[in-house]
C-alpha cells in the first residue's frame, strides 16, 4: 500500500511524458498532495477548477438516471492529455487522481493502466 506522495511520485516517475499529479477532495476542491506541474501547471488552480468538472459530470449523470460508475475523464489540449480517475473502494469516495501528460511522450493507454495500478495501491 503507497500513501499520496508515494503514489503522486510513483505516476510522475512510471508513466511516460507525466507532467504532474494531484490526489483530488472533490467536495472541497483541495488538493490533498501534489507532485511536479510548475510555473506553466499550477496544479492546485487545477484541481479546484477540475473539481467543477467532476460534479457537473456527475451531477449530469444522475439527471440522466445512469446507474453507472465514472472511471476516468479525458481532457484533450493541443499539447497535453488532463486525466481524471475517480477513486473507488473504501473510504475513497469523493476523491480522484488527477495526471497531467505531455501528448508527445505519453501513451494513453498504459499511462490509464499505470493509473489504474497505483489506485489500487493507495492508501488514503
């Protein structure tokens, strides 16, 4: 079991073309640790801004009546991929992972797989 800056450590140095990472309250919009981002990626403006994302998405969801589960969410820039991955298991709801990718070094597809391994091992 990793704790959050274990796990924010662990996908900034494992996944390919990682930019940053946040674990994500998104009830109250804080960050509860970050790793990486900088000058151009302030991920903490990020995280409260992804906050609105995740709650109008669920938000839509129950309007719509879905009895389903969010696994991820996929924000497509020019030069970066902004993945969201809502936290399941015990005592993780409310928060999400959040990973910031460089297009041009990631693949999204393991960059997922690898995400979806460090949720597993998180313990928050």
């Amino acid at each position: 079991m990793a704790n959050t800056e274990a796990a924010l450590k662990q996908a900034t140095t494992v996944i390919d073309g990682a930019l940053g990472a946040a674990l994500v309250d998104y009830s109250s919009g804080m960050a509860l640790g970050t790793v990486g981002g900088g000058k151009d990626l302030d991920l903490t403006v990020a995280a409260a801004g992804n906050t609105d994302v995740v709650r109008a998405k669920v938000r839509t969801m129950e309007l719509l009546g879905l009895q389903d589960e969010i696994e991820d969410i996929l924000i497509t820039l020019g030069s970066q991929y902004h993945l969201i991955r809502l936290l399941k298991g015990r005592g993780n709801n409310g928060l999400f992972l959040y990973l910031v990718l460089d297009k041009s070094r990631a693949n999204l597809a393991m960059a997922r797989h690898q995400l979806m391994r460090i949720e597993a091992d998180l313990e928050v």
